[in-house]
C-alpha cells in the first residue's frame, strides 16, 4: 500500500513552453504532497508543499509564478514549470504523507529544457 | 529553517569492506529517515528513527539515532556493489528536507 504514482517519467520541452507534471496517491488519500527537484550530483532540494484546496507554499527562494502547483484532489498533485529554460532542466520527484505515516515518494520526472 | 551536513560527501570502498555515513543536524530529531537513491531515479526507503539513542538493522545496513537527537549514522557492513547509489538523511516537522547526501561506489 501507499504507491505515488508520477508522469511522465520524462519530458524533453522547448526553451518558452510550459510543462505540467502529475502526481498521484494512489491508495490513499494525501492533503499534503511534496514537490522536490534535484540537479545532477546534488541533494533533493523542497521546492513547495501542496496543500488540498489552499495555495502551496513555496521554499525561500522558489519563483511561486513560474513553478505552479495545483492540489485539486486528495489524489492529485500536479507542478507546472511555466516558460520552461534549460536551467529549469532536472529531476523533479513528488511525496505525499499516508495517514500511517512516513512519506512515500513517486518514481521522479526528468525534465529536459531545449 | 533544519539544516542536515552529511560527511563524508563521497565515498569509494573496496567490496567487503565497511564504511559508515553520518548525519549531522542543527536542530533536534524529531524523526530522522535514510533513504538510498540512484540519481535519476526514485528514492528507496531504509529506515526510519525517532527515539534517542534508538537503533536499527535491515540486512547489512544499521542506523543509529544519538541520545541527543542531532546525529545519526549509516553503517554498512561488508560493503557489495548492489549498495552504491546517493544517501540520503531526511528530517524535519510538517515536511522533509534531505540532507546534502554521500555518494558510494563499491570498487570489486
């Protein structure tokens, strides 16, 4: 039990376009999910916390314009990089919280910027 | 904001071998997990502590929480290629924030 579920797995995109990725419970229901990306050879860095029916709230120093997240659902998380540059190129990995506890993580997106 | 330093950032080790992990944190525990990852990929979980002075084992791998709640360590004992990957010490109240991670590779 408590599978995120995580698509794409990976996304190749044009410098100026937007990308929406998803994130899902499967299993249970998450009033709060976690959005993290990670940069090749770095940590897994919090971006935002998604928060069911109110707004996210972002880490110090993440554009909340550029990097919007929607959390329409208990099931159902989704980031959208909007006006997508190569710096925006990374893996992106989404977490929610099952009521038992812990975080259960989806599988990541790997988002390439051309 | 918690703040988790993990030493040594990398780390190469001769199959057989044991190597150890640490994790240090500005602020006390509450509840301090480890988690293995091949970059690009998907986090596995370990373990998960949460008492002072509490101990775990899973296979090869054991994880220690300090009486005091600010350090734990990662020991893994006779190291084999299936354990390289990026470590990483997550904690924090309300959400997880991860450590700067340690990166193995076991040399056969």
């Amino acid at each position: 039990g408590a599978v995120v579920s995580q698509h794409p797995s990976w996304v190749i995109c044009k410098s100026g376009t937007s990308v929406k990725i998803e994130c899902r419970s499967l299993d249970f229901q998450a009033t709060t999910m976690f959005w993290y990306r990670q940069f090749p050879k770095q940590s897994l860095m919090l971006m935002a916390t998604s928060n069911e029916g109110s707004k996210a709230t972002y880490e110090q120093g993440v554009e909340k314009d550029k990097f919007l997240i929607n959390h329409a659902s208990l099931t159902l998380s989704t980031l959208t990089v909007t006006s997508a540059h190569p710096e925006d190129s990374s893996f992106y990995i989404c977490s929610a919280q099952p009521r038992r506890g812990g975080y259960t993580f989806g599988s990541g997106t790997r988002l390439t910027v051309v | 904001s918690q703040e988790l330093e993990q030493s040594p950032q990398s780390l190469i080790v001769q199959e057989g071998k044991n190597l150890t992990i640490n994790c240090t944190s500005s602020k006390t525990l509450y509840g301090l997990y480890w988690y293995k990852q091949k970059y690009g990929e998907g986090l596995i979980f370990l373990m998960m502590l949460q008492k002072g002075g509490e101990e775990k084992s899973h296979e090869k791998i054991t994880a220690k929480l300090d009486e005091k709640k600010q350090q734990s360590s990662l020991h893994i004992t006779a190291s084999q290629p299936s354990h390289a990957g990026i470590y990483l010490c997550g904690a924090g109240f309300q959400k997880l924030v991860f450590g700067t991670g340690t990166r193995l590779l076991v040399s056969p």
